[in-house]
C-alpha cells in the first residue's frame, strides 16, 4: 500500500487487481479496484475439497509454508485467479505489472502480455527450495498458456523490491534484479498511550502474535508468565478475540484487542512477539530488543534470522516454557547487545530509500504512467 500511493501521489494511475477481500482497503486508499478473484475463504475451501480433510491439519508449523504456497497460493489460487487478471491487464494495458510473492499468476499474465514486473517482497526471500514446489506445482497453468514455466515460478523475471535489512536477508540483498525498499518509515516523536500503564515506572513489555495465530492459551500462558516480573504487559489479541475472555488478567497487565504498534512501540523496553515481517520490521524500526515466539510459515525463518543477528532471543515452539521465557525476556531487556544490534538494524532500514524515492525509480526505469 505504501508503494501504490506513492505511485498514485506522483500522478501515476494505480488499480489494485485482487478478490473482493481487498476492495475496502483499497477504496480507503483512495484506489481504483477491480475484482480478478473469488474471496479468499473460496480459495481455502476449494483446496479443502481436494483434501478430505483441513488442509494442513498436523503438519508441524515450520512446514506450513511449504505445504500451502505451491498447493492453495499456487494450484488453487493461480488458477482461480489468472484469467481475471489476464482480462484486467488486456483491458487496462498497464506500464507496470506490481505483484506480491503469493499472487503467481502475474509473472505468466506478465509474460503472456509483455508487462514489466515488479516483485514486491513482504518479507524474506522465499526458499528456494519452496519456490522449486511452488513452480512445480504451477507449470501445467503456464503450459495452457502455451507457455514452460520459468525458474521459481516466474517471480524474479522482472524488478524484486526487497524490504528486508541486508543483514536479515543477505540472499535479498545479492539477488539480480534486487532493489531495496524501506518497510516501514522511520519512527516520529511518541505520542501519549492511549491508556494508562498498570505500574507506571516499571518498562513496558508488548505482547502481539499478529493476525493469524492469537492463541488465546498462549497469550493466558504469557500472562501469566509475566505476572510476578518487574514489567508492565500490554497484549494486543487480534479483532475477532474478546479480553474479557482472559479476565482475570494479572496487575501488571493490560489487553486490548487492537492498537495501532506505532502507537506502542515508541513507549516499550522490548516485545514478544510472532516473529511476522510487518511486526518485526516496525520493532527493529524503533530499535527494540525482542523474545521471538514463531507460530507459522515464515515465522521461523525471521526468528532464526533475528536471533542470528543479536537483537532478538528466539524460542521455538518446543522450547517454550515459563522459566525459558523469563530469562529470554531478561536476557533481552538487560543485555546491552540485543538493543545494540536492534540499532544497526534499524540504520540498515534506515538507509533504505523510501516509497516515494522507489515511485520515482520505477518511473524513470520503466516510463511508466500506470500500474
């Protein structure tokens, strides 16, 4: 959304192409839209119907990603999705062609077409080794079309915009064709908490897992964890959970089902978190020290990173205990290097040009007028 406002605020013409699902956001934008898809909830429930079974049902979660990229992202969603878009794209001739890594049928509408394309990452790279199932997976679309798949399924064809720091994503950082993006814009001045702290003095410690994996257990556990530490707990438990459910919270707690993180982030000492891109990247933004808890997909492919990097301490699902999560949460408020290390990694974001400076890249790359 960043990227497509910026285009749009430099007068390029922008239409989102998507299910109905992201119709609202783009209207609020201010963004054409035109439907290409079903909604997401027939994706899964098509893929559903080939499985006897829900889809993914006990798979260990470090392998999810592998299992639903190439079979709901790619048979079933590329399907469902690609003569849409081909039909959008032969009625709006776009300049530009922007895509995310799960939307695949744009780089064979791409190619189909003649469309340059720009790969917009919302995180890490992604495995080379998913990216091989995923083309496979894919390649009896692409031979409809008259067409052999390319390599990972087409997504480094054109321009990648990387949004990860070099350090967390190295691979990114080399790849042919890279062009970074900042994430998130660097932190302004805080604001007041739209609440009051329950120990005022004592630091703040932020609790979120994100949109997709609000366990409710989890987040009892945590609390209840936490509930004798020298901290404050603020836990945000996603939209569709009620914090009466969790009631009767500890002293030192507070939860809510959503606040915005930038209001947060500038008032906290670290986080606990899912270890998601959008969520990790606004942390290290505000050069925070973070417990990371992967729940899904590429969860623990940034948890590993983080850790490796020094500014986080990542616990695996297995090694989740309240005596571990205590002195990881310790480790990561008293160690000097963990902040340290969140800091060079927010410089890394830092030095990476802006929306708008990548509006006006792709501009002068491409000429383009629209996308």
């Amino acid at each position: 959304m960043p990227l497509a406002q910026a285009l749009a605020a430099q007068g390029d013409d922008v239409v989102v192409a998507s299910g109905p699902d992201a119709e609202a956001a783009a209207a609020a934008a201010g963004l054409a839209f035109t439907p290409v898809a079903p909604g997401f909830g027939e994706w899964f429930e098509a893929l559903r119907a080939r499985t006897r079974g829900l889809p993914g049902d006990g798979l260990a979660p470090e392998r999810v990603e592998a299992y639903f990229l190439p079979r709901l992202f790619g048979e079933v969603g590329m399907a469902l999705m690609v003569d849409g878009l081909l039909d959008a794209a032969r009625r709006l001739q776009p300049d530009l062609l922007v895509f995310d890594p799960l939307l695949l049928a744009a780089p064979l509408v791409g190619s189909l077409l003649s469309i340059p394309l720009v790969h917009h990452t919302i995180g890490p790279l992604t495995e080379p080794g998913v990216l091989d199932l995923v083309a496979d997976a894919v390649s009896p679309i692409w031979r409809q079309f008259g067409r052999d798949v390319t390599p990972a399924a087409g997504v480094y064809d054109g321009t990648t915009l990387t949004v990860c720091p070099p350090s967390l994503d190295p691979a990114g950082a080399s790849l042919p064709g890279g062009q970074p993006l900042r994430p998130t814009p660097v932190p302004a001045a805080a604001g007041p908490l739209p609440f009051e702290l329950p120990r005022p003095g004592d630091p703040l410690v932020y609790v979120t897992l994100g949109t997709f994996s609000n366990s409710l257990d989890l987040f009892r556990f945590l609390l209840d964890t936490l509930a004798d530490e020298p901290v404050n707990v603020v836990a945000t438990i996603g939209a569709d959970k009620d914090p009466a459910e969790l009631e009767p919270w500890p002293s030192n707690a507070h939860v809510e089902r959503f606040v915005p993180q930038a209001e947060l982030l500038p008032h906290c000492a670290a986080v606990i978190h899912h270890a998601g891109a959008g969520t990790t990247f606004g942390i290290l933004a505000h050069r925070l020290p973070s417990l990371a808890l992967p729940q899904s997909a590429d969860n623990f492919t940034i948890g590993r990173r983080l850790a490796a990097a020094g500014a986080a301490r990542t616990l695996m699902p297995g090694e989740v205990g309240g005596d571990e999560v205590r002195k990881a949460l310790d480790d990561v408020l008293t160690g000097a290097g963990f902040r340290e290390q969140a800091a060079r990694l927010a410089a890394e974001i830092g030095a990476m040009p802006d929306p708008a400076a990548v509006a006006r890249l792709l501009r002068e790359r491409f000429g383009a007028g629209s996308a």
